[in-house]
C-alpha cells in the first residue's frame, strides 16, 4: 500500500498527533473513468491527493458551458473538492475523473483541522491555491488574447505538412521565435495542447495527435 | 495615528514578539491619486493594507490591454504586491491607487516570516487569496458569457427611460426576476456597476450615474 508520508509534502511538519489523526482517516478511494467526483458547491467530498489517473476541473456557466480550468495527475492535490473548508471560494466548479484514477481522500473536517493546527499545511494550501490562480490567470490571458494557441496551432500543421512528418524536430525557442513570442509561453501553451490530448512531447520532438482539433484551432485565428 | 491591531484582523493570534516584530517593520505610505504602486512580479514592495483610499488592481497583455481585477477599498489587503512570498504565483498583476491612498505597508520578508509562523496569518492569507481567486472567476464567466452586464445596462437605462428618472426604485429581486436571473447575481453585478463608476446603490434606489457607459455596455449585447 502507498504511504501517506510519501504523498503529503507537509507530513514532516506534522505532529506525531496529527500523522496518527491522518493515518486514521485518510481513506483510499477508486473512481472509475466518467465519475463525477465532486459537482458544485454543496458537495465536500474533501480533499484529494492522486495516487494515479487524472482528474479534470472545469467550470460550467449558467448556459451549461463548460471550460477546463486545470487537470490533476499523479501527486497533485484536488483543493476545490474541500472548497466548504474555505469560506472565501465563492465559485462553483466540477471535478471528475478523466481516467480510472486512485487517490488518497482527506475529509473536509479533518483537513480545516490540520489547517488551522499547522503552519506547514496553511502555508501548502497557500501554495497549492497561487498554483491553480495562476492557470486561471493564464487561461483567462488566452482567451482575451485568442491569439497564439491559434497561432501555434497553424504553425504546428504548416511544419508537419512541410516535412510531411507528424513529428517535428524544433525546440521550443525555434518555434517561439517563429511566432514572435519567448519559450516559456511556447512550452506552456505545449503543454496545454498536451494536457488536451493534440500534441505529445518528447525529447526535442513534437508529435500531433490530433490534427483535426489542430486544425480547429487554427481555423479560429482567421475570424 | 491608526493602530495597527485594529486593521490586521489576525493581531490577537500573533504572539507578542511577531506583534512587537510588525509594528516595529510596517509603515505608513502615501500613494497619490494614478501612482502606479506595482508593476508586475520583478516588483515586491510587499503587502498594503488599505487605510483610506481606493486601489486597483489589473492584468496587462502583451499587447497591452488592461483588464480590472478587482478593487481594494479601506480595510482591503494587496497580497500580489507582495506576490514574490508565494513562489507559485506565475502571473503578474499591476497595482495602481486611482484615488489618494494611505496604507500600511508590511515588507514582503517579514510577512514571509509571520506566514511561516503563524497558521492564523498563512490561513488569513489563503481566505485573501481565495476572495481575489472568487473575483477573478466570477469576471471570467463574465467575459465568456458576456450577456448579464449587457442586459443590465439595458434594462436600466430602458427604464430611467420609462421613468424619466436618473434614480430607480427597483429591487434587485425584481431586476433579476425582469431578467430571468437572480438576486444574488444581480446584487454582484450592480456592486460591479458601483465600482466602476455607473451606477450609485442606496437604499431601494439605483442612480445612473454614467449612462453612456452603460449605453455603450447595452450595445455590445446587439452584437
């Protein structure tokens, strides 16, 4: 069985109390691929440490859109699904489970505990919540500036035809010098295109997996 | 002069020396009206607690295209001004005071220090940063379903029309219900109206206070 120690950065920081109080009542949890985990507001399921598989967050409007905001995989930490657990979340959002996927489930009750007990877990949360703020800010930039993934898309199908290779041998300073952009931007926009199953990265290599959404998304920097 | 324990909510849960250590470090600043007060992450002046004033806080494209985050008003506290103490914090923000502004400014090393101290303060901090985090999805859904503020803006200057008053007294129950909304998001959306200068709330009673803003606002729903 997976150690909780090896999961939880902060377990160091606990308590010999506070481990057992873990140990006690952090469960294992299976969801199968297609379950919604946790769907708005009034569910607090707690909070969740994936052991393996993927987890994806995504927001839904009134209209019933949704929009991935972020994905979760091995080690990462589900926050929202224990949003109860802070008062000042005053967004809905859903999580469900992309693949078969295994976690370790903290409850919500116990996690407030650990919060306001521990420095440490405070402050990881703290973390962990700048973490997903920061792929929010990134992707509300992309959709006020719909620009380079549209871009990069175009560019990614125009090589590949070039070479006639669905992989591409650039790094990702070539390609942000051909869109007039810098790598981090290129590698993170990467990615994301990984994340959303179009491209798969290798070393120095760029392999398109889908070209269709590709092509969709190069169609749409043309409107 | 204002003490400091009536403006740090989280003063009684610090110890007598991190209390003895802020009021020995935090200082009073002035910040003239359209002072830019932060710009991006390079920058780390550390964390402002609004006195009096208003601030305001805003992201900037690469092309240059600002977009307003959200306001701080008096008992407010600016934590990306001091966005170098949360390492996960991958985006830049711009902090400008749009009206004469006094604060308390806390150097970003020593708020370190009392987060890494004090699990009142790192959980302070993440309700903070939760807040702002509600904010900026609340403004994202707005971007995407672009369609409340529009009809909003309508529906008020439609009826100071009917009225042939500048001051409606209308519910926000029943804008919301001539809306197919509800009261909740129309109160959010009214107070963002007030923030931004179009509108003024009291008691029963909405006053129009820029109708070309609101009519250029309307428009955008034709489109």
């Amino acid at each position: 069985m997976e150690e909780l120690q090896e999961y939880f950065p902060f377990w160091n920081n606990l308590t010999a109390e506070q481990q057992n109080k873990l140990r006690g009542t952090a469960q294992k949890r299976h969801f199968a691929k297609g379950t919604m985990i946790h769907s708005g507001s009034d569910d607090c399921i707690g909070l969740l440490l994936v052991i393996r598989g993927q987890i994806r967050v995504y927001s839904l409007s009134n209209e019933g859109k949704e929009l991935t905001l972020y994905r979760l995989f091995e080690r990462d930490m589900c926050l929202f699904s224990a949003s109860c657990i802070l008062p000042s979340i005053q967004f809905d959002v859903m999580v469900s489970a992309e693949q078969d996927t295994t976690v370790f489930l903290v409850p919500a009750h116990l996690y407030k505990q650990l919060m306001e007990g521990s420095a440490a877990v405070a402050n990881y949360t703290n973390e962990l919540m700048a973490t997903h703020f920061s792929d929010v800010m990134w992707l509300m930039d992309q959709i006020l500036n719909k620009k380079l993934d549209s871009r990069l898309a175009a560019f990614l199908l125009e090589e590949s035809e070039l070479t006639s290779e669905p992989s591409l041998a650039l790094t990702h300073e070539q390609i942000a010098s051909h869109l007039g952009s810098i790598r981090e931007v290129v590698t993170r926009m990467l990615k994301y295109f990984e994340n959303e199953g179009l491209v798969k990265l290798g070393r120095k290599k760029i392999t398109l997996i889908n070209t269709e959404k590709l092509a969709a998304l190069a169609q749409a920097s043309r409107r």
